[in-house]
C-alpha cells in the first residue's frame, strides 16, 4: 500500500534529499586535487558509498513504502556521523580548504534532514 497525500510527499523529499547528496557527493570528488585513476578495493568503497548509494536510497524512497523511513534514517544517521568526523578534522587554510567545509556542511544538513523526514514519515504513517 502506497501513501497519499502528505505521506507521499515526505518520500518525495527524501528521494530529493538523497539526490541532493548524489550532487554534493560529485561536488566534493570535483574539488578533490586531481588523482591518477587506480581502481582498488578502497577507493571502489568509497565511490559506492559516495555515489551509488544515495542514488540507491533515493530510488527506495521513491517507492513509498514505510521501511524507507528507516532506510533514510540509517544512511542519513551514517552519513552525518561521517560529515561531522571530517568537518571535526578540516583546519581552516586555502580557499580549497573553504570550498570543501562548505561541501561538508551542506551534506551535515542535508543528511540532518534526511534523518528528520525519514522519522516524520515512520511515526506518521500508521
């Protein structure tokens, strides 16, 4: 069973905001100083983590199904905890230092709020 109205519209928010980190996730690779391409088991990881994975999530949440909520949550919940761990290291320095906090930031807040949303739509639905 599918939720309507406002239910429906708190998945569609999150599928946003996991686009949302899709889009910030390239961002920071883009800032990134270049790197040779060398495909090992770390960094593919790490690009699954980075990028597949919201886009994963954000497909679930689509979907609309109560579990989702929890999805969101758990990702949203590992993704601040690994924002704040880095924001917590990041001295302030050159203005590449500045443009990467600032990618940080807005992936806190949008996880803050992929946590938050994720909860609205599992206590709300019944």
């Amino acid at each position: 069973m599918t939720p309507t109205g406002a239910g429906n519209w708190t998945y569609r928010l999150m599928a946003t905001l996991c686009f949302g980190l899709f889009v910030s996730a390239m961002a920071f690779d883009a800032l990134q100083p270049e790197k040779e391409l060398t495909l090992n088991l770390h960094q593919s990881i790490w690009y699954g983590f980075g990028f597949g994975l919201p886009l994963l999530v954000g497909g679930v949440c689509l979907t609309g199904k109560r579990w989702t909520s929890m999805v969101g949550v758990m990702y949203g919940t590992i993704g601040l905890a690994l924002d704040v761990a880095t924001v917590a290291q990041v001295s302030p320095g050159p203005d590449e230092a500045i443009h990467f906090f600032c990618i940080l930031v807005t992936s806190a807040v949008l996880n803050f709020f992929l946590i938050l949303l994720g909860g609205h739509g599992l206590f709300s639905a019944s």
